[in-house]
C-alpha cells in the first residue's frame, strides 16, 4: 500500500483557502448584516439624541463628584430616554456583542494556535 505524501506548503496553501472560503460563505453574510442592523441603530440614535450634549452634561456633572457617578449618569440618561430610543440602544448593543462574538470566532479559527487548541 503506497502512503500520499502532501508538502506542508501545499497543505498550508489548501487549507488556508478552505478557510477562506469558510469564513466568505459563513461569517462574512453574518458580519454584514450585524454592521448593517448596528449602523441603522446608530443612526436612529443620532437623530434623537445629542450625544455631544449627553457627553458634555456627562463630564461636568459627574467628574466634579466622583468619576465613578458616571455610571449612574448614563444609566439615569438611558431611563429618560425614549421608549424608540431606548430599543434602538438595547438593539445596538446585542448586535455589537454578536459582532465581537464573530469577530473572536474569526480571530480564533484563522489564529495559528487554532491547531494546538
């Protein structure tokens, strides 16, 4: 019985297009539209929100106190937000902790460690 021996170049040349392909027909349409959903979010948020004021009123109210008030500042901001604008920050963040789940995912798959792990 004859062995099939397969150079590492061509090896690491095969299975870094599988991968490719892998993440072209699997992540790629996932990441798309996650951005897009994030990107929709953002910008509905930006048409009701002064983020610029929110940050000023943010630094001058909270940092003559205490840095750690900040917290309470944003958590307050939000619950006076409203209803429409609230969803869209809930959504934004979902979609952004998709996004970073995918993106580790990614990093993890194509990472040269992937084979020791």
């Amino acid at each position: 019985m004859e062995t099939l021996f397969i150079s590492p170049y061509v090896k690491q040349t095969v299975m870094r297009r599988i991968k490719m392909i892998w993440f072209i027909r699997r992540v790629l349409p996932l990441l798309l539209l996650e951005t897009t959903a994030v990107w929709f979010a953002v910008q509905n948020i930006a048409e009701h929100v002064f983020v610029n004021n929110v940050l000023q009123n943010a630094v001058v109210h909270t940092f003559s106190r205490s840095p750690v008030m900040i917290i309470e500042f944003f958590f307050r901001a939000f619950l006076n937000t409203e209803t429409l604008v609230q969803l869209f920050i809930l959504a934004s963040l979902v979609v952004g902790t998709f996004i970073a789940r995918d993106a580790l995912r990614t990093i993890r798959n194509f990472s040269p460690l992937s084979r020791v792990i």
